[in-house]
C-alpha cells in the first residue's frame, strides 16, 4: 500500500518544451487531446515549477515522514526537476501505480482520478481549474481544497461532496524567520510573472506620493533554495497577482518575516489581515500608500511578527502532521508512533 502524489514532468529545454507551450496556446487542442487520450494529460507536462506542485511535493514528504510508502508519480517516472526540487522523494511511473495505491491527483488534471481503482483525493488548489469532469461522487474520491475563497468555488462546482480546507506546507527551515531590523532597510520583492502593470503602477504612485525609502527587486524563473536565499534580505514582499492558488509566496513571505503588501487575489491570500499580518492594497494607488505607512519602523515591525505568529500553524510540525495522520489513519496505513 502505497501513497503516490500525482505531479507534471518539469520540461525545461528540448523539442518537448516547444510542443508543451505550442499545446498550452491552443486550448481546444488541449481539450482534444484529453478527450482521447492522445498522451497521458497535456497538463502533465509542464515549463514551469508550479508552486501548488511545490506545495503536494511536500505533503508527500510529511506523509513519508510518519512511516509510509509515500512516492511521486509522474509520466516519465523520474526526477525532472532537479535544482527546482524541494524534497529528497522517489519517483514511480503513472502506468506503473497499483490498485492498492492511495492517490493524490492535482485539479489541472482531475479527470485521471477516473483511472485510479482505489481512494483518490483531488486537490483543488486553483480556480481556474475547477472542472467535474471525473466521478466526484463516489465513495472513494475524497475532494479537498486550500481556502475559504476556493471553498466557495468548490461547493458551487462539486455540490453536495464534503470539502474540507486542508493546510499548505509552509517550510520555516527554509523560510526561517529574520527580524525587520536584520533585514536591508528599504527593499521590497517582487515577481514580475504575475500582475507586472500592478508592480509598476505601485512604482510609480509611489514615487508620485514623495516616497524615498522602497526600491523594488524582481525575481523570477529561480529554484526554491535561491528564493529562499534571496528572501533573506528584503523587509517586504508585494502581492501582484489577481489570482492565486495554494498562494504559498506570501505565506512563505510570512514565515521569513517579509511585510506582505499588495492584492488579496479575491480571498485566496487569506492570511492577509490589513494592519495586522499584511497591508491589503487591491489597487496600485492602495499599494502605494501602504508603502508609505509601512515607512514606520514600529509598524513593520509589529506585522512582521503578527504574521509569523498567525503563519506558524502551516509549519510542518503544526497543522500539516495532525492532516496527514488523520487522513493516513482513514486509509489504513500504519503509521510511527
């Protein structure tokens, strides 16, 4: 009996990553190829290391931590993501799973909880991905989801299935807590990847209000270990997306001890409460002025440590280990005392 967590071939050159991105720009070609089984999903296949696949990456890690067989499954069968790995796991080919197997599909391609026989759990992290295209009604598929604004989402697409809001992963060993006034006095990251008009628009009206102290960094494209290295520096972190899934940046921003600053995305950044854990700003204008505020050394100081306080329950160690011995327990795993 084996768990085995479900995540996408990491493409990152090669003839493979031309088709991928030639797929991803054509949705009904996607669609197709789904339908008929053309390969195993398209979504399956990926160019980018997807922070929700992070994130299941290290639910599988804290399950093989309590004493299971706890693998990730992929098309190739084999580690693809090298530096962009975040834990030590083997890897088993999808064809390869066992009626047995106790499965963890992502929502990007929750109709291959169809082909699992035994207890599948599909995990709705992102609300562009919420389609009841597989047996959600059945008996051994148990749904699960990130936050009350994809809880809302989920009820509307999957009525009448139990769904319960299950912890994010959120690594303190590699996010650990670096106090305000231990970090470099005006610096904010940002991630240009997502809501670049809203990043350079806060720029700007900043700017316009007279505002001196933040310069902004931007960071994309790098593994996590270097993520985490460079968020030991900045004393902020703007949250530029309109949508997120598991929104795991601003908690890890949380955890290292960052002011989160920037867009709720509709609910998702849940953890955001203005003036307390975060300075909540939808619009650049809104962004612009919390910059301002947060200027105060007291008052960033005080979030910073709120934050953290409230973030602490994702740590491995909290929230994470008393979900995965509930659920293991269920399925019938036996687990170390």
């Amino acid at each position: 009996m084996r768990l085995l967590v479900l995540v996408p071939d990491l493409i990152q050159r090669g003839p493979l990553r031309s088709a991928y991105e030639f797929v991803a720009r054509h949705p009904l070609l996607e669609r197709v190829m789904t339908e008929h089984r053309v390969m195993v999903h398209p979504r399956l296949y990926t160019a980018v290391a997807w922070g929700g696949t992070l994130n299941n990456m290290r639910h599988a890690a804290l399950a093989r931590s309590l004493g299971v067989e706890a693998c990730l499954a992929c098309p190739s069968g084999r580690d693809t993501y090298g530096e962009f790995n975040v834990r030590d796991l083997p890897y088993v080919k999808w064809s390869d799973r066992r009626s047995d197997d106790v499965v963890l599909v992502p929502d990007f391609c929750s109709v291959l909880a169809n082909d699992v026989r035994g207890p599948t759990i599909v995990y709705l992290q992102v609300p562009t991905m919420l389609k009841a295209d597989f047996d959600y009604r059945a008996d051994r598929v148990v749904l699960w989801t990130d936050s009350p604004f994809m809880l809302e989402k989920c009820r509307r697409v999957f009525p009448g299935k139990d769904i319960p809001i299950v912890p994010n992963i959120v690594d303190d060993r590699a996010f650990p807590f670096i106090p305000q006034k231990e970090r470099e006095p005006g610096l904010i990251m940002a991630f240009p990847r997502k809501g670049p008009d809203y990043i350079e628009a806060t720029r700007r009206h900043y700017a316009e209000l007279g505002g001196k102290y933040w310069r902004f960094e931007l960071v994309d494209g790098v593994p996590l270990a270097e993520l985490a290295r460079r968020m030991r520096r900045p004393q902020a972190f703007l949250a530029s997306a309109d949508v997120e899934g598991c929104a795991l940046p601003p908690q890890e921003s949380m955890a290292a001890g960052m002011i989160v600053v920037g867009k709720s995305a509709h609910g998702a950044n849940f953890a955001m409460e203005h003036c307390k854990t975060a300075m909540v700003a939808e619009t650049p204008q809104e962004a612009a002025q919390s910059l301002i505020e947060l200027e105060d050394d007291e008052l960033r100081d005080s979030i910073s440590r709120n934050a953290h306080a409230f973030i602490a329950r994702y740590f491995p160690s909290g929230d994470p280990t008393a979900l995965w011995r509930s659920t293991l327990e269920k399925f019938g795993f036996r687990l170390k005392s």
